[in-house]
C-alpha cells in the first residue's frame, strides 16, 4: 500500500529536557488507511503530529506526507486536523466559524456554501447552524471542530482525541463519519486513549512508548491470541462441569464455560469428552487479548 505518511528516524529534542520527546520514529501509514496513534500521555504522540503538520521542527531525521517533505505548505493544505485542546471564537454561529475556515483553506463562497451544510449534517449539527459556539457544550464544539477538519474534502484527516469529550452516541456518530471517509477514500489518522474505539474502527495501529514506536501492525498482529476457550452449550448440568475441569481452570454459568486449556490443540479433545458424556455443544469460541490488554502488556515491557 502506498504511504501517504513515512517518517526516517524522526527524532526532537527541547531545550534542558532529560530525553527526547521523540527518539528516531520511523512511521508508515498507507494511503486509504484507519491508522491508530496510541501511547501513554508523554510518549510523544502530540510532538509527532506536530512535526507531520510543520508546526514543530524536527532536531533530526525526517520524513514525507502526502509525497512532500514534511511541512510543505502545499501538502498542508491537503490536510484536516483536529487537535486535541481546540479553542473556537465562541462568538461565531457554527455556519460563521465553518466559513472563516473555508475561506482559510481557499475554498470560494460558492464551494462553501455547498460544503457547509453537507458537513454540519455529518457531524449531527444541521440543526444547530444558526447557534454560537459559545451556547455548544463541549462535545457539540467538539463535532464542530470535526466540521472544520474535513471541510474542504482533505486527502488525510489528523484527529487528536475526536471523541474525548462525546457520550456513547457521539463516539458511534464519530465511527460512523471515519467510516465514511474511508470509504472516500480518505486517510485517518486517530490519536486517541479510547482503546476499545481504536480497536473497532483502525486498520492498523503503531504504539509509541518513550518518543519510538515499538508495536505496528493491524489489531490481529499486535493483540496475542490465547489457548482458552468460551464454550456454549445447550446446558452445563453434571457431569459436564467435571469434564470441563479435566481440561484446566473453569468459570461458568448455566450455559456457558470459559476454560484456560493448557493448550489450544487440546479444543477438539474437548469437545468429544463433552459430547461423548451427553453435553450438547452449541459454539466453541477462541478467546483473543483486547487491545487494551496488548497496550498494558507493551507499556509493561522492559
């Protein structure tokens, strides 16, 4: 897959710091891509997205985005972003604020008059047009500043934290418009500590821990797979528990089992000892770490 994004031992370092916020990162996201930037607070996330926009200088290495070294003011314009600590002229309407940022962008009256509504309808504001920022509370400002970040149809849309300040109904609304840029298209590049919506939603993720990226891969080969098993069957009246027992530890209910095995070849073993005492199996499901497990294992690693 073409990258849209490759960085070369991208590294920073400010003045009197004890280490390097960024310590040579070499990136790569693929045209097309959900890519997922995770790490703990402090590993350099912010640092990197300011150096792949030009608002912060690298002290080495460096790096393309969309065929341009970084910074390029021409590459810029073909990218939407939206950062995590976002401050909007609360006197604006949403339809004024997203029309001071057409006209940033270069987009004519024409061009944002067709935009504006289509993107206010996106984000779940189409109602709202007509109200200041200031009456928005922080999540409605929040899909105003995801508004403006594809407002003029960037190839690569930067999102830092877009769902941190959304209820459940607003982080499903945030998957669904990813979804619908990729389906563009469009590349997405998510920075966000909501694991479990990085999980249903990235291609591919990269995690960075002290300023280098040390996991990149998709879900599946980040997050390891685990020898126990979920078992569901019609009931898990005697003897059945014992049988389970047999195999390794056990937590179950009335239907359903989950059992570590010593091994994971040892499935269809257990499912003819259940058969063979009566049992009547209805699912046999692998178990698999979350990514959120997998980010705890990688940060715990020396």
């Amino acid at each position: 897959m073409e990258p849209i994004i490759q960085t070369q031992a991208l590294r920073k370092i400010y003045p009197r710091a004890a280490a390097p916020a960024v310590d040579s990162l070499d990136l790569a996201v693929g045209r097309g891509q959900v890519f997922g930037f995770l790490g703990p607070n402090g590993a350099g996330k912010t640092t990197t997205i300011g150096m792949l926009l030009g608002n912060v200088f690298p002290t080495s290495g460096g790096g393309v985005m969309l065929g341009k070294p970084l910074g390029d003011r021409q590459a810029r314009r073909r990218v939407g972003y939206l950062p995590e600590k976002f401050q909007f002229h609360e006197f604006l309407t949403a339809t004024e604020f997203l029309h001071v940022h057409g006209h940033l962008y270069g987009m004519d009256r024409a061009a944002r008059e067709r935009r504006i509504p289509e993107v206010l309808e996106l984000v779940g504001l189409a109602k709202r047009a007509k109200n200041r920022l200031r009456e928005f509370s922080k999540g409605m400002q929040q899909r105003a500043g995801l508004a403006q970040a594809i407002l003029h149809e960037p190839e690569l849309v930067i999102l830092d934290e877009p769902t941190s300040a959304l209820d459940p109904l607003g982080r499903r609304a945030v998957r669904d418009l990813i979804v619908h840029l990729k389906e563009r298209g469009t590349t997405v590049v998510l920075n966000s500590h909501l694991l479990s919506e990085v999980e249903r939603t990235c291609d591919e993720v990269a995690i960075i821990k002290a300023g280098r990226v040390v996991r990149q891969g998709t879900v599946e080969e980040i997050t390891a797979p685990s020898s126990s098993v979920i078992v569901e069957m019609e009931t898990l009246s005697p003897p059945l528990p014992d049988v389970l027992a047999r195999f390794g530890s056990v937590a179950a209910d009335t239907t359903r089992a989950t059992v570590a095995l010593s091994d994971e070849s040892r499935v269809p073993e257990l499912v003819s000892a259940l058969v063979a005492a009566g049992g009547r199996v209805q699912a046999v499901i692998p178990m698999r770490e979350t990514l959120e497990d997998a980010f705890v294992r990688v940060m715990e690693e020396d």
